[in-house]
C-alpha cells in the first residue's frame, strides 16, 4: 500500500519569524513556518513538523514570487545552516532586522515608543566576503576526512566548496590547510561512536593585515605527529602566524575544549580597527566582521565623547578592542573578562597601542560589584544569551549615569532592558553585522 502523500496547502506570506523563516496561515488560522519563502509572496506548502499551535512546512512551489526575492549567490544555500535570508534583497533583509529589533522592544521588552527610537538598520560595507572566522566541523571514517558545515536544525554535515560570506583570503588559506589536513592520515569524528581524530577545524583572518591563525580541534592530544603536521601547515601559507591545537576528549558537543597548545608559529596574530592594532588568541572573542565593527564602535565612540564620562567600565571587554577604542572618550577605562587569554590579550593590546588609561581585570562583572557602582558609564556587550542578572542588578545599585548596551539577539537585549528600571532608551542602532542571516546586532543607549 502507497504511503499517503502530505496535504499540499496554499497560503500567503505575512513576514518573516526571528529565525527568518516566512510566516503564513491556514484558512483557519493555524500558523505555519516556511523557511525559504518572503513576505508577499503565494506559496504552496506541505507540513512536516506539526505542533499544537504552530507547524513548520515544506515550500513546494512559489506561485507569486516577491518582488524582492533574489537568486541567492551561494549554491549551497538552503541546505547548508550557515546562511537564512540570501534569497531576500539587501533592502528587505535591512527593514527586517529592524523590525526584529521593534518587535522584540515592543514584545518583550515592554517599549511602546519603539518605533520611534529604533533608527534604520545600517548596511555593511560587504554583503559576502565579510566574516573573519569560520568554524568546520569534521567528520568520516577511519583515514578520511569530511569537511563542511551543518545543515539547518541538525548535525547532519554539508560538505562544501567554500563558503561565500567567508573572507576571500581566509578561503584560500583554509583550502590548502583542508588539502594537506586530508593527506595527513587523521580520521574525523565520529560523535555516534565518539571515534576519530579531528572534530573542527576553525580558522581565524585578519581582514585588515592578512594575517591567519588556524586551530584543530581535536579528540587526542598533542604529540609529535601533530606538532609535525603543524610545521607542514604552518609552511602552506605565508600569512599564517601560527597553528594551534584545541584538545577536546570528552564526548559532548561544544566545539571546544579548554586545553591549548601551539604546534608551530604563534598562538595568536592581529587585526586593525581604525587606527589601533590588536593581537588576537585562539580562545578570544573578536567581531567576525570588523568592517562593520567600526561603524558600530564609531557610533559607540560619538555617544561617549558626548557623555564624557570619568570612569567607563566595560562589563564584557574580551579583548579590550571596545574599551581601548572608547579609552580616548574617558578619564578611565576598567574592563573584565574571564578567559585569561582574552585579557592578557587585552593588556598587550593596551602597550602595543601605547593607550595607558586602561586596566582588565580577569574576572566575571558579577563578581566584581563594588568597581561596578562606581561607574558613571558602563558598557553591557554580552553574549547572546544576554547579561547574567547579577550584573544588571549592580548597575542598579551603583546607578551609573548612562549604560550603553549592544546586543546580537534582540530577545534578551529586550529582557535585559526591561529589568534595567529607571534608566530610559534614548535610541537603539541596529548594525546589519550578519548579512545573509537573520542575525542582527543592535547598539542602545539608556539614560537614568
């Protein structure tokens, strides 16, 4: 007997969900996710993952295109995870992520006035070719490697050319590191069985000095066959500084382990943002697009020389590449930052741009309350699950004049600006620093 085939249904496109999926309804009102397909437009749908008050559906056909829907550049998009909305034009994606950014005040963050003081988003200065980092994952079986990215919503792997909204450069270095990689004789990892030797590959650039670090990933330690393949890659491309190994044994699926060690070169290189250089770590956060990051850290830069604050205190600093950027706008800068490597890095950052009024501390902002009250501008750059409570908690205490918070995820840049009592948005500044997804970053600034 022939399996029944899925009801095909047609409906109309209304908008696009947090995630950039199109949003439509059944006649009878029954809402229904469609990745791929834009707002406006008419398409024929099959349910495949039906919930009680929602469903997600397969696009079958598009029977009434949009307007500004365009052929994407990148073959793989749609079954690879990386991208969501390179189907959309530049002009909807931007008027999307500040409608996320709206809606999200509005919603959750309880901000009627949102409308008004969520200005339009600002473009990138490059829509492909942007990111300064990728992130491989590895698998196969003994003696073979398979690199590539996970399909959307699973850990199934895509295995791919190159990936378009990855810097040109980066591509070429991380093309001839994934040949020798394949010649080497390492296995990929198998999580079923919690086998194999490489489980990512992850590869840093400089977009600005073409410098690269690459890094392994990997379930056995170092030893001299590593450190060997590490002199051999090293050697592939001048602009590598250096090849770090990330030992990660344990059977889970963070990406990487706490153990590092270099197996040739250095264990960081450096990027420039404006006029300042800045050396970064294989276990440091950077932005992954720094061309953006400028307009963005230019915009933070305007509203601090207008606060002229005695001691800025920057809660979340990695680096210090925002705080050392801010430090000219300020008596005094103090920054925290719990990975060790990442305020080192900052330290080093501060001397090599010969910028004195700086201090990190290696710490959490949580546990570092009391300098937290004394700031009279304090800087919120969390990640995207947002900032811990207790944070948010001391800058009431302590009661700092202005707070300026940048968010990548509108959701808890909203909840976390609702708990902020007694200090209200002034502007909020969506930067489209994730083109092609649905991914926004968004710069506020609240007043007491």
């Amino acid at each position: 007997m022939s399996q029944e085939q899925p009801e095909q249904i047609f409906i109309t496109i209304r908008s696009l969900n947090t995630e950039g999926e199109g949003v439509g309804q059944r006649e009878d009102g029954y809402t229904l996710f469609v990745q791929g397909a834009l707002p406006g437009e008419r398409v024929t749908v099959e349910i495949f993952d039906p919930h009680k008050r929602f469903a997600r559906a397969r696009l079958v056909c598009i029977d009434k295109p949009s307007i500004e829907r365009v052929l994407p550049a990148c073959p793989w998009f749609g079954e690879c995870g990386g991208c969501q909305v390179m189907h959309a034009s530049s002009a909807l994606q931007l008027r999307y992520k500040r409608q996320k950014v709206v809606d999200a005040l509005k919603r959750i963050g309880n901000i009627e006035e949102a409308d008004q003081l969520v200005v339009d988003c600002i473009p990138s200065p490059l829509c492909l070719g942007y990111r300064n980092k990728i992130q491989l994952p590895v698998r196969g079986e003994e003696g073979s490697l398979k690199i590539g990215l996970f399909a959307a919503g699973s850990h199934k792997l895509v295995e791919i050319e190159k990936c378009l909204i990855h810097d040109m450069a980066g591509q070429e270095i991380l093309h001839k590191a994934t040949h020798l990689l394949q010649m080497s004789g390492l296995s990929g990892y198998s999580p079923e069985t919690h086998q194999g030797d490489l489980r990512h590959i992850l590869l840093k650039t400089g977009i600005k000095t073409r410098e690269a670090l690459l890094l392994l990933v990997s379930r056995i330690p170092k030893n001299p066959a590593l450190e060997k393949l590490g002199e051999t890659l090293l050697s592939a491309d001048p602009r590598l500084q250096g090849i770090v190994l990330n030992y990660h044994p344990t059977a889970s699926n963070t990406i990487l382990g706490n153990d590092y060690s270099v197996l040739a070169g250095k264990s960081f290189f450096e990027e420039q943002l404006g006029t300042l250089r800045f050396r970064i770590s294989s276990a440091s956060f950077f932005q992954v697009n720094p061309l953006q990051a400028e307009n963005l850290f230019n915009q933070v830069l305007h509203w601090t020389k207008a606060l002229k604050p005695r001691l800025l205190i920057d809660a979340y600093c990695g680096v210090g590449t925002l705080a050392l950027f801010l430090a000219e706008a300020a008596e005094k800068v103090i920054g925290f930052e719990p990975v060790q490597a990442a305020v080192q890095d900052a330290q080093e950052n501060g001397l090599l741009n010969g910028i004195r009024n700086a201090i990190f501390y290696a710490s959490r902002a949580e546990e570092q309350i009391d300098l937290l009250k004394t700031a009279d501008l304090l800087l919120l750059n969390p990640p995207r699950k947002g900032c811990n409570p207790a944070v948010l908690q001391a800058a009431l205490a302590g009661n700092p004049k202005n707070i300026i918070y940048i968010s990548c995820n509108p959701s808890t840049l909203a909840r976390d600006l609702a708990l902020l009592q007694g200090y209200r948005l002034v502007e909020a500044k969506p930067f489209d620093l994730f083109p092609q997804t649905a991914h926004v970053e968004t710069a506020c600034l609240l007043m007491r």
